[in-house]
C-alpha cells in the first residue's frame, strides 16, 4: 500500500524534495514531474499520502503481533526503519495539511 503510489507519484519524496529545493534557490523544482504537485490537486496529495501513513501504521501493527516469527535483530531493523518511515509520512501529511490551510 506504501510503495503502489511511492512508485507511480513519488509523493513525500518530491514533498520533501520541494522544500529542500526552495529552501537553497528561492523556487520550487520537483523531483519528477506529477500531478500531484500542482496546486488544484493538493487534496489527492493528502489522501494518498493519508494511505501510506495508514498503510505503514497497519505494518507496524501486524509487525508487532508477528515479532515472535522473526529474528530479533531483524525484526528490530525493519521496525527503525519502518518508524522512521512512519515518522516522515506523518510529517509530510501534516505540512500538506498545514500548507493548505495556509497555517504557514
């Protein structure tokens, strides 16, 4: 559910991308072109954005009911990684909604 939309739009990393980018030059470069950053399509970045996080959230969930399956050391690298993952969607999701209600 995370990586569908990550491939085909590349949302958080363009998100992310953007604002390293105006953040060095003044303006805003994507990283690959989409539809999604355009500003009549912010509501479709939300939501697919909104289904990662989801996506991920349910991960961690079935990660841990499942941990006894996995090797410690495993498991505890795909849950760093998979917070980490987490904690930056969020953040994306939130900035997007914040942009939009023009709290920024």
């Amino acid at each position: 559910m995370f990586a569908i939309p990550e491939i085909l739009w590349s949302p958080v990393l363009n998100f992310y991308y953007g604002f390293w980018q105006s953040g060095r030059s003044g303006n805003v470069n994507t990283l690959r072109n989409n539809f999604l950053q355009k500003a009549d399509n912010w509501n479709y970045l939300k939501f697919i954005i909104l289904l990662q996080l989801i996506g991920l959230v349910l991960f961690l969930i079935q990660l841990i009911r499942n941990k006894k399956s996995i090797k410690k050391v495993k498991y505890f690298s795909i849950l760093f990684v998979s917070l980490v993952v987490t904690f930056l969607v969020a953040t994306a999701l939130y900035l997007a909604m914040a942009i939009n209600l023009r709290i920024f």
